[in-house]
C-alpha cells in the first residue's frame, strides 16, 4: 500500500503505460534486486519482515519492491510502501517463477544476430533497437523478426516499443520469471540465459535483434550474454554488434573493455547521443574509427539501412 512518503509514485502498468499513483493505493508488484547507476540501487533482502508494519520501497517502476540502498543525487527517493499480504491462488502464494516456461530441452537460435550493448543505462539502445527493426522488417523485408531484451530490471515499455517497431515476437527476462537479473552470475547463466535463448530459438526468426540492458559489466549479468552469444561453443554464427554510448569517449572506452575481455567481433557501428548530430558522428570516427548512425537523419539512417542489407541479406 502506498504511504505517500518519498518521490512522485509512478507505476508501469501490464500493457506498458504510466500511472500516477494515489495515496492508499494497493500495488501488486515483485521482490527484487536493482542497481542503476544513474537511478537507484536496492535490495528486498533487506526488507525487515519482523517488523510492524513491514515497510519497503518501490525500487523501480515497474513494481519491483525492496529497500533503497543508494540513489543517484538527481534522482528522487524511492516511493513508501507498506506491506499488506501475498498474493493466493488455493492459499498458496504466487510467484512470478511461477508463471515461466516449464523446463525444457535448451536451444540457441542460429540466425543472425544484431546485439545492442551501450556503456551504460539511457543510452540508446532501446531506440536504437526500435529503429533497426523498423529498418530490418519494412525496409528490407525480412519476415520474421524477433527481439529481445536480455538483462535489466523488468519494464514492459521498453519491449513494447520494440512490438510496435514490427518485431513478430518480443520476450524478455520477466517472461522467464525473473523481474530483475540483478542476481548471481551462476543463475542467470545456468537458468535464466538458457530460458530466454530458447524462447528465441522456439519463433525460427530470421533475424534477432536482442539489447543487453544497462551495460554488459554490471550487475545484471550482460557479460554472460557476451559470453554465451560471442566466444561459447554453441555460439550463433553470425553476431553483430551496435555500440550505445552517451559520447565518443565512452564508445571507445567501451570498446577497450570489450576486446580485452575476448569478445571479438563484428561492430556495425555506434548509435545513441554520441552519434546525435554531424560533429558527433566526426568525433566518434575519429577516435574511434567506428562509423556513427544518427538515426533521426535520414541520410545516416539510408546508410545503415545499406548496411544491414550486406550483413543481413547477403
């Protein structure tokens, strides 16, 4: 129940849109983990349930309950909540697990692959994946299109957009059980990865289109997508990277960390604010070498058309 304490309560609801919420209103949310860098950090293993009443935090805005730990400067305190009761279905409590793909045997697809990783969160990554899809199933008439959101914590908008972008199927970790993969390396390798690549595996897409929500070093897990998808035996055969980054500097810090860890690959370019007009997209080939796509420039955005076309078409 919200308390009315701390910042401005916004929710996402089910189908992706925002509400305002009001005093005294009952939220059905998760416990969870998150650790945004530019947001806020928290965890429901610090939810004290011996006291009364038991109070927790809204850690995101999706509905993930726990307790803020740390917060940016800029951002404002995680919204009060008083705990009210579990969800039952024949007094058994629900569980978002519960609600995941049975076990099966594990799959990897084995189309082509176009991987978002940005330097950090807000990014452009979402906005870049939207904009490719668009490109990929409109422009260049491929089929049937997947998409993809690997790490994070669970908000629906951000696959909705993909959705809405023309992707035939979109999945991420929530659809697995998991609001957040802000957990041990060991369970989001050997349970939650497995799980969301063989969802993918399952729609026989012709191209994927996945993000690694945050960025790949975090603690949400998006190097073991790296690894699994770029230097694993069972990886596609044809990956490709598209570099977010907020400037130049950070696509080339990124891209250091990246080939130092090994994982070696294809980059198609860099999207995001560091390629948001002319003189950033020149920053970004000079230090970097890469080529930068303004995707709000129809110019740049007939240019990686071309080159999507080559990769993914040839």
């Amino acid at each position: 129940r919200y308390v009315g304490q701390g910042g401005e309560a916004n929710l996402e609801l089910s189908d992706g849109s925002i509400q305002p919420l009001t005093l005294n209103d009952l939220v059905v949310g998760a416990l969870g983990d998150r650790a945004a860098t530019y947001e806020i950090v928290g965890t429901w293993q610090l939810i004290d349930e011996a006291s009364q009443p038991v109070k927790m935090d809204m850690i995101c805005g999706s509905g993930i309950f726990g307790i803020e730990t740390s917060r940016c400067s800029k951002h404002p305190p995680s919204p009060k909540f008083i705990y009210e009761g579990h969800c039952l279905r024949l007094d058994k409590k629900i569980c978002m697990k519960d609600f995941g793909p049975k076990e099966k045997p594990r799959e990897m697809p084995h189309c082509k692959i176009i991987l978002l990783v940005g330097s950090s969160m807000s990014s452009g990554k979402t906005f870049t994946g939207r904009s490719i899809i668009n490109i990929v199933k409109n422009d260049l008439g491929v089929k049937r299109v997947a998409a993809a959101k690997f790490t994070g914590a669970g908000y629906n908008q951000d696959i909705r957009q993909f959705s809405e972008a023309g992707a035939d199927f979109v999945c991420d970790f929530s659809d697995v059980g998991c609001p957040s993969t802000a957990m041990p390396a060991e369970e989001y390798r050997e349970i939650v990865l497995p799980a969301i690549l063989t969802l993918l595996a399952e729609q026989d897409a012709d191209v994927i289109v996945g993000e690694v929500g945050a960025s790949p070093f975090e603690k949400y897990n998006g190097v073991e997508v790296l690894k699994e998808l770029l230097v694993s035996d069972s990886r596609p055969e044809h990956v490709y990277l598209v570099l977010c980054a907020s400037d130049a500097y950070g696509v080339v810090g990124l891209r250091q960390v990246l080939e130092s860890e090994g994982f070696m690959t294809q980059i198609l370019g860099v999207s995001g604010m560091a390629a948001c007009n002319a003189a950033a997209a020149d920053l970004v080939k000079r230090v970097s070498g890469l080529q930068a796509f303004n995707l709000k420039d129809p110019a740049s955005i007939a240019d990686l058309r071309m080159l999507l076309k080559k990769c993914l078409l040839s």
